[in-house]
C-alpha cells in the first residue's frame, strides 16, 4: 500500500491542487491527511471538496476544530484568530458537516494519525523523547500499527524508536528499519514554516518500508493574490522562520500565563 500524507493544508488551493497531482504522478493508492484543512487560507470550501473528491482519510486538526467550534482559540495566535474569523463566515454548510464529524484520530491497518499527539490536538511533537513515548503507545490502539503519522509542527520530521530523528526539516528518503516503529510528520502543504515556500508531502510506501519527504513548487503569487482579494495577511501562506519561531514563542507564553492563573 501505497500513501500520500498531507497535514496542514491551511485552505491553500494553489499548494494542495500542485501535491495531489503530483501525488498521483507518484501513483499511490490513497491520500490520508493529518488535519487543518482550513485556517490562514482563502479557500477553505474547496480544499476540503478536493480531499472529499479523492477519499482522502483525514482528521481534525485544531484549525478545524476551532473553525467549527469545538474547540476555543485561546492557544491560537493573531494571524489564526484573524483566518479562522474569516474561515467561519465563509464555510458552506456541507463543508461545516463535514469538518465537524472528523475525528481527531484514526487508526488503519499499519498506522494510527493523529494532529498534535495522541493526548493534546495543540500540542508541538519535536523532541526525540516525546517521539518515543508516543510510540511506546501504539500497542494501546489494537493492530499491528507501527508507524505513527502527525501534523502541527509544519515541519517535516522522521523518527524511528531505536534509531531517533532519521530526517528533518529537508525532502529525502528514509528506510523504515525492521519492526521498528517510527513516527513521520509530512511537513505542511500550505503553510510552509521553512526558508522556502515550497508546498511538503509524504509518500509512505508500508510494502517496501519506506517513506519519502517531497517538496513541490506553487505559484505563490497567485496564493498571495488570492489572500489579498479577501482581507487576509499576504504572508498567510508562507512564515518563515523568523516570523513563525516568534509567534511560537508569543502562543506558547500565553498558554503558560493562562495555566497559572491570575496573578
């Protein structure tokens, strides 16, 4: 069997049009994606009906949830809060439904896929120990699941239970060693967070034991052109590092300041 995972497609039309073509060149047999489908984009409406024309098997990440209030924005930062206002008004009935029956986790033969972690929707895996621990609990979900697949992060990320991080934030091929179990990130189609704004998938191959990181280009300007016409921030399809590490930052100190309480 063989799969495209997206994450974080972020109602980027021009990025997710560009991945499932190019996902089809590839010739996979399914398309799975780990959440946010909509947030930051201008076409939350027909990026879910473009995963909806592929079967794709999907889950809720927190920019769905919110969107269809599920889930409150308080850990979401202004760039999120502004899109997902917008996202709200704008959701067709059919893609509201369809948003709000997603689950937050699925588990198929082989692999389980989740957004955040397998405890928390919003929560940021990177550490090779958080990895680990996560994939110390795949026997909890029933099968023989052994890979691991997230969203969230943005950034693409391979990691085996014996080996650790096998790749990081670049495209490449690695080797699923063994019975190990690992946990992959596919990177994000329509919200790169890296130097380039190139869109990011996953080719995961269970037969041969491999999974494949690619980069495709987009045309970007069309995207910007696209936020521009609907009132949302130009670079809502592409922050780089310095900008998303600072909001990382601003996000993860309010959710330590609500934690404590008032003062």
């Amino acid at each position: 069997m063989r799969y495209a995972v997206l994450s974080d497609v972020h109602a980027n039309l021009h990025a997710l049009d560009v991945v499932l073509a190019a996902a089809r060149r590839d010739g996979v047999d399914a398309f799975l994606c780990a959440g946010d489908l909509v947030g930051y984009g201008a076409f939350p409406n027909e990026c879910v009906q473009r995963l909806r024309s592929v079967d794709a098997v999907c889950v809720a990440g927190n920019h769905d949830l919110i969107a269809t209030g599920r889930l409150d924005d308080r850990r979401s930062g202004p760039a999120a809060r502004q899109s997902l206002r917008w996202t709200r008004d704008v959701l067709h009935a059919d893609t509201a439904a369809f948003l709000t029956d997603l689950p937050t986790r699925v588990v198929m033969p082989g692999l389980a896929m989740t957004h955040g972690s397998l405890d928390d929707v919003e929560e940021y895996v990177r550490a090779d120990a958080r990895a680990r621990e996560l994939l110390t609990r795949l026997p909890e979900l029933g099968g023989a699941v052994a890979l691991l697949v997230l969203g969230h992060t943005h950034e693409p990320w391979a990691v085996g239970m014996q080996g650790g991080t096998l790749l990081r934030r670049r495209t490449g091929t690695c080797a699923l060693l063994g019975d190990e179990s690992h946990l992959l990130n596919p990177g994000s189609v329509g919200q790169s967070r890296d130097v380039s704004p190139d869109a990011r998938y996953l080719l995961v191959d269970l037969e041969r034991r491999r999974a494949s990181f690619r980069a495709v280009r987009y045309d970007v300007r069309a995207c910007v052109d696209a936020l521009l016409r609907v009132g949302l921030p130009a670079d809502n399809c592409h922050a780089p590092p310095a900008r998303s590490e600072r909001l990382r930052a601003r996000v993860h100190g309010l959710a330590r300041r609500i934690r404590r309480g008032p003062a």
